[in-house]
C-alpha cells in the first residue's frame, strides 16, 4: 500500500477508523448495535458500517497475529462407570504457537531501539572492579550459555508467567488461567507496561474440579497431571525452536504454582532440596537437579521406592513439561516473586502480624494514625485494621512509616529483625544492582537471621519453617544469573488479568466464554496492530512533508534546527537549578493563595517569632478557600531504583474551612524538609554512607512566599522556617535520630534568617 493511497484500507477516512476503534475498545456488541442505529449516527455521521456485525466483518479482515487453537485433552479418573470402564473427562486447551509469538516479538519495529541480542557485562567503574546486574543480558546465565552455543546462535530468552483469576466479581466461580510468554532480549519496564503489547497472552489452561476422581487427594494429583500435559503441549513447538536460538524458560508464578511446576510438595522448596524441617536455617542448599529429579520420577512411575522421591517432597508427576526442553533447568529459571514472597508473605504475614502481638492491635493502629502527613506517603487515618482489600500497593506504605510506628514499642532485637527484613524487601526491588549492594543486601538477610530467634523467645514462633522466609536466601543468587528482581515481579501478570481475562470475559456472553474471550482478543489485538501501523503511516508522510520542506528552503530549515536543538521538555525546564549539582531544581507552585502579605514582621527585628500565629489567624479570615501553598523540589535520578527523576512537594499552609459546613476544615500542614547548611561539607560526605546528613539540618517550613516589590527584586521564593536541634548521634537500639525543636529561653526558636528555595534539598 502507498502512502498516497488510503491507509485505512477497510474503512472511508481517519474519522471513521477512530470511531470503529472505540467501538471495538469500549463498547459492547448491544452497546454498538443501539448507537449505530441513532438517528443522529445515520443522518450525520453515516459510518460505512450499519451494525455490530458488519463491524466486525470489517475487523475481521484486518492483519492479525498468530492464531488460536483449541485442542481437547483427556484425563482419566481412579472411578470406575457401570462396564467397569474408567470414567475420564475432556479439557480444552486454548493455545498459541509460542515460537510464533516471539518471532514476533524480535520483529516488531517497535521495540527495535528496546532489544538486546548479545551478553554485556556492565561495570560502575572504570577498573571494572564493580560490576553492574540490571537487565536479563547483564546476569550470567546468558554468558554462560552464550558460550555453549554454536557461532552465530542467538539467545533468546522465554520468560512465562502464570496465574490463575477469578472472572466473576460478586457471584459464581467462573475462572481462567492464562499463561503469558515474553522475552529477556526486550527490556524489562517494556515488559512491564501493558500498553506497549511486550507481554503476551499464549494460552487458557483448562480448571476442572476433577469429578471422575475419589478422593481430594486423588484430585489434586489429577490438576497436577493435566496442568504438566497441557503445558507439555503449549511449550512443544520449543524443543525443536531450541536448536536454532530459541533458548531457556523462566518462569514467574507463586508459591504454590511454583511448587506445581518444580512437582514438590508445598511444605518444600522448589528450587532447592533443604528439608522441610530445615528451612528456617541460615545456610545454603544445592538446587534441585533436573536429570536426578526425572530419574527419581520415572523410577518411582516403574514402582521403584527411590528415597529421593519422599526426601525431595515431589509428587506423582511422572511426565513433567519440562523435561525435555533445552537448555532449561526449570529450577535455576523459577524466578524471585517480591509480591508474594515478600511483600505479602515476608512482611505483611509475618513482620507485621508478629508486631501487631507484641504491642496489641489498638496500639499499633493508634501509632499508624498519629503518622504525620508528608508528600508522598499514605496516610493511614483509620489505622491498619479497617483496609479490607490489601494489595501491593498498601503493603509498601506501610513499609515506608512502619519502623518509625514500631520505635520505642518492641525490644531493640525485634527493631533490629523488622528493619533488617524491611531493608532486604528494599534491596530486592532494586532495578539496578552491583557487588557492593548486593553484599549489603546478603548482610542484611544474615542480620535478619541472627535477630530472628528474639519472636521464638517472645512466644511468638515455634519455628522458622516459612517457605516464604526461605525463598530470601535464593535472591542474590537469582540475581546474579537472571539479572535485578524486579524484572519478574508477579505484579506485571496480575495486572494483564485485566486486559487479557476479566474484560476479554466481560465482552463475552458468560456461555462458552473462553472461546469468546480469544476471539475477542483476536480483534483487540488486530485493532492495536493497524492503529500503530497508521500511526507509522502517519510519522512517514510527515518526513516526507519535512524532506520537501528542507528541499525549498534550506535556509529556513537551518533556523528551524536550530530553534529545535534549543526546546527541552517542558517539564524540566520550568525547574530552576536549586543545588550545586544541575539534577536538583525547585518549581513554586503556578498561583500563590496567599497574596499581599505584609512581611514586615518576617524581618527577626520585628519579633519574627510572633508572625506565625498571626499569619494563620489573617489567611483564615480573609482566604477561607484558598487553594494550598506548595513547591515542588526536582531531585536527582536514583539509578538504582530508577531512571526517572524524582519530584517532592514541599507544602505550608493553616487550617482551611470547608466549604461543606457539615464536614470539619482541612488541617493545616507545615512539611519539615532537610536545609543545605554547608554546600561543601554536603559535596565531601555525598558518597560516603558513614555521614550520609554531612551538612544538612532540618527545619519546618512554616511559610513559602515572595518578597514585594518594594522591598527590591530577589530572584527567588523565600521560606520562614523553624529550626530543629543539629541531628547528632542515632539511637544504638534503633539507628534513627531523635528530634528536638531548636529553642532558646524554652520558647521554639524561629530562624532569624529567610533560606531561599535556591539553598534547599529534600
């Protein structure tokens, strides 16, 4: 097709592929009938398409990916029916060729400037003494197996992902399983984004109750066998992909389902073979083997009683789908899960319901509650006993304030284990790793360890046989092979339940629906594919506009380089550098609430420290609807947490009335934030984690404001603030410093000189 043609092929022009598009998006098919049948649709907008089904008739003749198939899979049961005959039952399986999906993927123009197809070994320094794990090609596995393969060989990497959902929301038990595929030579917050398409849908395992069985122990094996023979099925066009590129499984899923796929009981690691009775040990097991582990299978399925088989917790799953994949070792690839192991397990399970027992409930939530508020953290107004529905969400607030609620209420040995457990989740969601960290995040596991008998001397443990305790000791090791942990956190698979099951479920009409669900993903998937197509279209017929206007005028095309160069993005540049270094700046808020403020008293030899309490008495009375009084502080990127930089909102303001008289006024709020007091002794200690604070105070900043006109002109905003006592020595038993606000004669003591914004940092 040209770019002079008609690039929306199907339908008249641009407009009308635009509504198709919405329509096919977030419109069901008796929503799309009833407005295509308006009188206002026919007269005037007089679409070529006339119903749903010419609708779709259309989208159905758009390019689409590869195709479903729906192989049924039978199961036999330990029941028997009136001949005698074993009573069996038929599963469908949805799948998609996995070898088509990640051709592609490699071949999706789209993520050309996002793919790597060769090992890289990254070094923070210039000696290569520390080396960097970020993406899945910087780990070592990929070396390791890049140097098995023959010249010329490609590796790429299949990451799958698991898990099964609900679709019904207030009644009924309908479900689904879906299975995603990616690849590790995409980069990892590609991945994770669900509208760049990265991360695909491969298959709907069948869910049976399994009624031809006996017993609940005779179903359970059943779900176990069907779910390795329809996996076995969906991963079979690898075996023979392997020997041209198509390399390893890694494979993201919970506990549980980790168990299914390394075929071990839940009371066992499935990655390696501590016993069950010693996992709460601090000490390193070997991996699971594959060769041992499908010998062990397969002697037991010939009526063998090899020891390994009750030693290892496996089960009866004597043709597991991973037994012949190439270069796979499945128990190598099953990856950290930080959502459920740590975030849900680690802390929330057990960190917070061990301290909840120490201090009592109603204290723990009255601590929550007395928080203070601050940008960027959740305030929990209520306590923590009210959140009905956790996610991960509120499982990382409450780490952000969770050591300051449990301060001065636990034993310094239970402090010590929290904060120690706290500070390994951190390290573990980091996205770029080193050897220095990661020698830091193993002491902070081997801390944790060493203060963890403290809960057995308090009665509140017997034992530390947690699998989810016992998954920590394998994250450095994960790292180091696979690369940073965050790459396969489970929250990316739950969010794609939404795309991919619950509103492909939603489109359906609840009968047959799994089939419906892949047809309407077929759609979905074919309307994304040609709307980015026409956005290409679109990007080229703009070169050549471009081209041709270079062709006319080069002088004019020379002036416009060079107002282009200039142009930065808009959110930066309304920063002003505020910090020694170019990555801090300050933004004032776009409109003062506060105008024409005397600061008469503001000057120390006007009594600076009766201003507060009559600055709050004047906005209260005279601007009751004011909107609030902020600064936003642009801060330097963190390269191990991300690549982005980081905005903080520095907000003064007095108790506002609300404008519902019925509801009490907004609370004032005066943030604290860390002055720069020595720009040189700040610069000196900034890499050296021993003095971390070097040249920093604290201070409450109690108004934000300009100084008028007639006063003479000054470049930036002004902030009174009121000063804390230096930070000194943190507490033995805590490690946290103790605040004290700076007096003088008992009275608070009020800075008798303004900080410019210009002086500042969070």
């Amino acid at each position: 097709m040209g770019l002079e043609g008609n690039p929306w092929t199907l339908f008249c022009d641009e407009e009308e592929w635009k509504l198709a598009e919405w329509l096919a998006k977030r419109v069901n098919k008796t929503g799309t009938d009833e407005f295509l049948k308006l009188a206002i649709t026919k007269n005037c907008t007089q679409p070529s398409f006339t119903s749903n089904y010419t609708l779709q008739k259309k989208l159905n003749k758009l390019p689409k990916g590869p195709g479903w198939t729906c192989e049924i899979v039978t199961s036999t049961g330990d029941q028997v029916d009136g001949n005698g005959n074993p009573l069996t039952e038929q599963h469908e399986l949805w799948r998609r060729d996995p070898v088509e999906c990640v051709h592609e993927l490699i071949g999706n123009p789209a993520f050309k400037e996002y793919l790597s197809y060769i090992p890289e070994k990254v070094y923070e320094d210039a000696k290569g003494n520390r080396r960097v794990y970020n993406e899945m090609w910087t780990g070592d596995w990929w070396w390791d197996m890049q140097e098995r393969l023959p010249a010329g060989a490609v590796v790429a990497p299949v990451i799958l992902a698991s898990d099964k959902t609900n679709l019904t929301r207030f009644c009924g038990d309908k479900a689904a399983w879906p299975i995603y595929l990616t690849i590790g030579n995409i980069k990892k917050d590609i991945c994770c984004q669900p509208s760049k398409h990265a991360t695909v849908l491969i298959g709907y395992l069948p869910i049976s109750k399994m009624p031809h069985f006996k017993d609940d122990e005779g179903r359970q094996i059943g779900r176990y066998r069907l779910f390795h023979n329809c996996m076995w099925l969906v991963m079979k066009p690898l075996v023979d992909a392997g020997a041209h590129g198509v390399d390893m499984i890694s494979y993201i899923a919970d506990h549980p389902e980790q168990c299914l796929i390394a075929c071990c009981k839940e009371n066992h690691c499935p990655r390696c073979v501590v016993k069950s009775n010693q996992r709460g040990d601090h000490f390193d097991s070997p991996l699971r083997n594959v060769m041992e582990t499908r010998a062990t299978l397969e002697q037991h399925k010939n009526g063998e009683d090899p020891h390994l088989f009750e030693d290892q917790g496996l089960h009866t799953i004597h043709y597991p789908f991973w037994a012949y994949l190439p270069h796979t070792d499945i128990f190598a690839c099953i990856t950290p899960d930080i959502l459920h192991q740590l975030h849900k397990g680690v802390f929330k399970d057990h960190i917070v319901s061990w301290c909840i027992t120490i201090i009592s409930d109603a204290k723990f939530n009255a601590r929550f509650q007395a928080m203070p508020k601050f940008h960027g953290l959740c305030h929990f107004k209520h306590g923590i006993s009210t959140v009905s529905q956790w996610t991960c969400t509120e499982h990382k607030e409450m780490q952000h304030v969770v050591l300051g609620v449990i301060a001065g209420a636990v034993e310094p040995r239970v402090f010590q284990a929290v904060r120690a457990a706290l500070n390994f989740i951190y390290y573990a969601q980091y996205q770029s790793h080193t050897d220095t960290t990661l020698a830091q995040m193993q002491d902070t596991l081997d801390e944790f360890h060493a203060n963890k008998p403290i809960f057995v001397e308090l009665g509140l443990r017997q034992h530390f046989n947690i699998p989810k305790v016992h998954s920590m000791c394998h994250y450095v090791q994960s790292i180091r092979s696979l690369g940073s942990a965050d790459g396969f956190n489970s929250e990316s698979p739950k969010r794609l339940h939404i795309d991919y099951a619950k509103d492909a479920y939603q489109a359906s009409s609840k009968v047959d629906y799994i089939a419906q669900m892949t047809h309407w993903l077929e759609l979905q998937e074919a309307v994304f594919r040609h709307s980015v197509y026409l956005d290409w279209v679109t990007s080229q017929s703009q070169d050549v506009l471009d081209l041709n206007a270079l062709d006319d005028d080069d002088d004019n095309a020379d002036k416009q380089d060079l107002a282009d160069s200039d142009t930065t993005d808009l959110s930066f540049s309304q920063f002003i550098q505020s910090h020694p270094r170019t990555s801090h700046g300050y933004r004032v808020a776009k409109s003062c609430p506060f105008l024409n403020i005397s600061v008469s008293h503001l000057q120390s030899a006007f009594g600076a420290i009766d201003f507060m309490p009559a600055l709050q008495t004047f906005l209260t009375r005279h601007f009751p609807h004011s909107s609030i009084a902020a600064i936003l502080l642009l801060l330097p990127r963190q390269h191990h947490i991300s690549d982005l930089k980081w905005l903080n909102r520095l907000q003064a303001y007095p108790a506002i009335p609300n404008r519902n008289h019925r509801k009490p006024p907004s609370p004032a709020r005066f943030d604290v934030a860390f002055v720069i007091e020595d720009r040189h002794l700040l610069l000196m200690h900034s890499n050296n984690d021993t003095e971390p604070i070097a040249g920093l105070q604290i201070a409450q900043i109690r108004a934000i404001f300009k100084l008028p006109s007639h006063y003479g002109i000054f470049p930036h905003p002004l902030a009174y603030v009121e000063w804390f006592r230096p930070l000194c020595v943190p507490e033995p038993a805590t490690n946290l410093y103790r605040l004290a606000r700076l007096t003088c004669n008992g009275v608070s003591h009020l800075s008798s000189a303004f900080k410019t914004f210009c002086k500042q940092r969070i």
